[in-house]
C-alpha cells in the first residue's frame, strides 16, 4: 500500500514561541474541548467536511479549514489543526496568545466517565486559568466536528491553581526567558521539589513477575498531586499483541490508582504506537513503550508517584536560592535532576533553549508542589504541498539562500523510520563533483528525531532560525544542528543517502532539512534543475 | 497478485495486500504470513505476531514518483523482529534482526 506523503516548508526565520499563558504568570490549568466519540484511528476530510467552529476563552468564533484527505492519521490532523488555529491567530486575533498558543493533541484522555474509545482529540487555549475555555461548535454547513469526534465531547474551562492546589506559597513572579529552539508545540510542567521522592516525584518502576513484555517501558511526565498514589497497569491482548496495527488489532492498557487519591481508569486504552506517550492517570504521569510483544497481564507495571514534601533538604519550604524544581515536558523532555533556583537569575528549563526565573521579595519562598506551566508554540510552517525549491538567481561562486523543509506521512502508515535524503540527479549543472571549481548542493539537518550535537549541554534542539550558508558549507555541523553535508552526490540507494531523524508525536515527520547550493565558477545557463529524492521505511 | 504479502486466517480466509490494508488484518487469526515475488514465495508461520513493512521513495512533492524499494514481513520474538526483505528491483532477498529491547 502506497504512503501518502507531502513536504512542507518553513521560512528560515521561523521560530518558536514561550508564553506564560497569557499574562497569567505560567499559573492555573487550560480549558479544553475532548472530542469522545469513536472515530477509530483514520480520520476523512472532504470538502463537506472541512470547517471546524472554534470559540477560545469564550471570545468570537471562528472557522478553520482543516487538511482534506481520506484515512488521514489523527496525529497529523491533530498537529494540522494546532497549526490552522495558529494561523487564525495572526490573521484574525493579532497574535493573541489565547489562539497562537493553543494547541490541538491525538491523546489518551483520563477524563472521569465511562468513554469507548479513550484515544481522542483535545483543543486546549493557550490560556492559563478560569478564564481560559474551548468551544467547539456542534453545528453549521460542512462541519468537520462528527468525523473529528466532537458529536460527543466534554469541555471544562481552566482553574486558577493546577493538582487540587488550594494556594500556592510562593506569592512572586515568574518569568521565561531565552528562546524556544523545538520544532514541535510543547508543554512544560515545573514543580518546585528537590527530588528526593524520585525523579520527577516518580518512583522506581516494577515489572510483574508475568509479565513477559521484552521491549523498554519508559517513564515520563512529572507527578504533582497532594498524596501519594500507586499506579498499577495491567495489559490485555485480546485484539492484539503488538502496536501499530490499527486500532481493534493492539494491545490496550488500563489502570488502577491506589494511596492518596482515587485515579483509577478502568477504560482500556488502546497503545496504538509504539514510541509514543500515553498519560496514566490526571496527575502527570505518562509512559511509553517500544515496539516489542505483549501479554495479558495483571500488574504489569506498578508505578509509585510520591507527592513533593520537600525543595531542599528536609524542608517543604525554601527561599529563591536554595530552594529547587523539577521540570518535564508533555513530548519527554525530562530534567531527571533537580535544579537550583537562583536568587536574581535564570535557569534551565527543558533543554531546548529556554530558562525560568523566580523572582521575590522577602519572604517569598518556594513551597513544594507549586506548578506552574510554559505553553511553547512550534515555528510555523510557510507553505504545505510544495512541489519545487527555487533557489532563485544565484551568481556563479556564490551560495543561494536556504530552504527549510520537512517531509511526512500523511496517511497509509502508523510509523515511518530509517529517513534518508539524497540527490538522485544533478540535472543539467556541468560542474558538479567535477573537480573543476565545482558546484556545491547542500544539506544540514537537526530536529526531534536527532537534536544538536553541540559539545555544550542542554543538546534539545530541533530548529534554529536563521540559518546562514555558511552553516551548512562543510561536513562538520555548527553546535545547534545534528549534521552536515557540503555536497550531496548524486547515489541511486537508501544506503547512500543523508540521514534524517524521524518522530512519531506529532505525526509521521521527518526532522527538518536546510538546503541550499553554491554555484560552481563555471556554471553556464539559466533555469537548472536538480532532482532529490527521499528514501524512508513505513509500516 | 505478483508481489506483495498474503494472510491466511485461522478460518482459511486468505487476505490480500492489494485487496485490503495491513491494519484491517485480524492479527490475532493470522496462521501464516507469505511475501510473494514473481512466482517467488517465503512463508511464516507458528509465531506470535507478525508484522509488515515497506521501504518507499519519493522525489519531493511529486506523488507520481512513489515507489516502493523494498517489501518485508516479518515478525515478533518478544522485543526482537526478525524481518525478511526482498528488493523490489531485484528480487533479491536478505535477513534483518532488529532488537528494541534496549532503546
């Protein structure tokens, strides 16, 4: 069966975006809109079907027209989605970051009822508190809600304070700062705790004595919750023992939440692919599994989440300075240490780019469990489908402009791998490997499948604005990207080809490609064309 | 069909790759997988699950230069995939172990 594929391209000043939730001070919860009816895991877009109604934060609706295309991956649609709603913001709300914040997922949703089918749509606002909601209408002409998932749905607006909070200690601000490098929309989750409970309040992890998974179970998300709570996860493969086959043919999880709050899910959840994040309970815990055979097992994990008692030492309470925070991401970027804070200064969060500041006056500590959230918005894609690169005019003994573009699947596959890029012709340019003042095609790359090199820690990046020629004219890459190729020859096979990183999170997507050539000094003519081509495995 | 995979089912059911998706195969009904190649034919069976998978390519945004490079079945040994490839230019076939126990 053919992948349907596209490439889409970003301008090179693209960036990202940090955001406190709107001038809420990174406190409080978003609202949200969950698609709950079952949709399976294709999703059919037509032209009858296109518009998606979307109120935020209670402010004036409006339609986004959404991807068409037959049995499209959901967490394509879901990323097609956030990316529209984006692109509503600049036109229509002046960049408010109620709509150039809010972020569309495909998740396994841990809302209380009973829901046939777990894995949904989610459109939170990029709001932060009770004033923060997401409506999503119900009704009109060529309404994409049904096929979506919303003929059914729960909506709830945002709280003033995350985790059951009923106040917070510390009374200062909180500040973003640096830039955000990652290529996909993110959320980071900072808990002020010294760690001491485990990583990310999170314990060690025991495997049930039946059960014979012999793949990696990951651990991710940070745990914030006023007691303690016991997750044990059971596996059943009465449909299937292995991920990836479509939903009615995996394996599917649920769970049971013991200690300091009821948080069991007795709906099982399909693990649709592997690789991929999927919550267990509402408190932060998230897992993830590689591709590898299940069983039916009752536990298969037990998981133990400790509430945060302390931000140093013994102590529940401490001052900017002492006191310290764990921080974790919605994607997996985990701090796995805590980190001090800094009276006056900034400091890490996630490993993209961006720090925090906790500013005070006396008397303004860090209390164990105060949380606070960073909404990050992904650079925004410039054009989809495109069909050439034109590098323009470019004179002889000069490097063009770069182009930026990333491939995906859009349907017809659950994962993709083994992502190679290559020159499969270099058309009518005479001068190329010729050992004669040769002309050059270049290639760098960086992104969520393989982020920097850099000898320099944190190495999360997955996009960097701005790139110059000169980053990309040798084999040996600047510290902000993953490789490097000053010229790509012309090879005829997957083998030859460029690596290029690959992730399932936010679709089937390549990482991102910089290209660009350097005309030889002999170059003659006009309207050369070169042919590239992408290899990549699917099933 | 020439090429591709066939799925015999429990109840004798055969399945096609050019009648039906990989992902409406019921996995837990397979009895044997086969990868057929202009009259060539490699058959699985008795194993626990099994799997497909395609290695593609594409010049950019030109759809009609889709082609497939490579077919493969295969499948399961707890974290282990045991994949058998066939060129589609070839014919030629080659072995694969590909461990995800520790990534």
């Amino acid at each position: 069966m053919a992948a349907i594929t596209r490439w889409v391209q970003y301008a090179i000043t693209a960036s990202g975006i940090a955001n406190d939730g709107r001038g809420n001070g990174c406190v409080g919860t978003r609202g949200y809109s969950i698609a709950t009816a079952d949709i399976g895991d294709t999703i059919d877009i037509g032209p009858t079907t296109n518009l998606l109604h979307l109120s935020i934060d209670g402010g004036a609706g409006t339609y986004i027209t959404l991807y068409s295309g037959t049995g499209l991956d959901p967490r394509f649609v879901a990323r097609d989605i956030t990316e529209k709603i984006h692109q509503e913001a600049e036109d229509s709300f002046g960049g408010d970051a109620q709509w150039a914040q809010a972020i569309c997922t495909w998740e396994n949703t841990t809302i209380t009822g009973t829901i046939t089918d777990r894995n949904g749509f989610v459109i939170r606002s990029g709001t932060l508190g009770s004033s923060s909601s997401v409506t999503v209408a119900t009704s009109g002409t060529n309404s994409a809600h049904t096929v979506l998932g919303f003929a059914s749905k729960s909506e709830a607006g945002g709280a003033e304070l995350p985790d059951g909070k009923g106040a917070y200690t510390f009374t200062g601000t909180v500040d973003i700062g640096g830039s955000y490098y990652g290529f996909f929309d993110e959320v980071y989750k900072v808990v002020a705790c010294n760690g001491s409970q485990g990583t990310n309040n999170i314990g060690t992890v025991t495997k049930g004595g039946s059960n014979t998974y012999g793949g990696t179970m990951t651990k991710g998300g940070i745990f914030n919750w006023a007691g303690n709570i016991t997750y044990v996860i059971s596996i059943n493969t009465d449909n299937g023992t292995t991920m990836g086959n479509g939903t009615g043919n995996v394996p599917r999880m649920n769970w049971t939440g013991s200690g300091g709050g009821a948080d069991s899910q007795s709906d099982w959840v399909e693990l649709l692919y592997p690789d991929y994040w999927y919550y267990v309970g509402k408190h932060g815990l998230m897992v993830k599994f590689t591709d590898a055979v299940f069983n039916t097992v009752n536990p298969a994990w037990t998981i133990p989440c400790y509430k945060p008692d302390y931000v140093e030492g013994t102590n529940a309470t401490a001052a900017i300075g002492t006191a310290k925070y764990m921080w974790s991401s919605d994607r997996g970027d985990d701090c796995q240490t805590a980190v001090a804070t800094v009276s006056g200064g900034y400091t890490a969060l996630g490993t993209r780019g961006l720090t925090i500041q906790f500013t005070g006056g006396a008397g303004s500590d860090l209390g164990a469990g105060d949380c606070y959230y960073v909404i990050c918005s992904a650079p925004r894609p410039s054009d989809y489908n495109i069909t050439s690169l034109n590098y323009g005019n470019v004179t002889v003994s000069t490097e063009s402009d770069l182009k930026s573009v990333m491939f995906e699947v859009e349907s017809g596959a659950v994962s993709i791998d083994t992502v190679k890029f290559s020159l499969q012709s270099d058309g009518s340019f005479s001068h190329h490997d010729a050992g004669n003042s040769d002309t050059y095609f270049r290639f760098g790359t960086v992104g969520p499948g393989n982020t920097n090199t850099g000898s320099t820690s944190p190495r999360g990046k997955e996009w960097w604005p701005n790139l110059l020629a000169s980053d990309i004219d040798s084999d040996s890459p600047p510290s902000y990207l993953y490789a490097t190729e000053d010229n790509l020859s012309v090879v005829a096979t997957a083998d030859a080809g460029e690596p290029v990183g690959d992730c399932p999170l936010k679709g089937m997507t390549s990482d991102p490609m910089w290209l660009n050539i350097k005309l030889g000094a002999s170059e003659t003519g006009a309207n050369s064309t070169i042919n590239y081509r992408l290899y990549f495995d699917y099933n | 069909m020439r090429r591709g995979w066939e799925v015999e089912l429990s109840n004798g059911v055969i399945l096609r790759e050019s009648d039906l998706d990989w992902k409406k195969v019921p996995k837990n009904q397979i009895v044997r997988l086969s990868l057929l190649y202009d009259g060539r034919i490699w058959n699985l069976s008795g194993k626990e699950a099994y799997f497909v998978k395609y290695r593609a390519s594409v010049v950019p945004g030109i759809a009609e230069s889709f082609r497939v490079e490579r077919r493969t079945i295969g499948f399961y040994e707890g974290a282990k995939k045991i994949c058998y490839h066939v060129e589609e230019s070839t014919g030629k076939f080659s072995m694969e172990v590909i461990d995800n126990s520790g990534d």
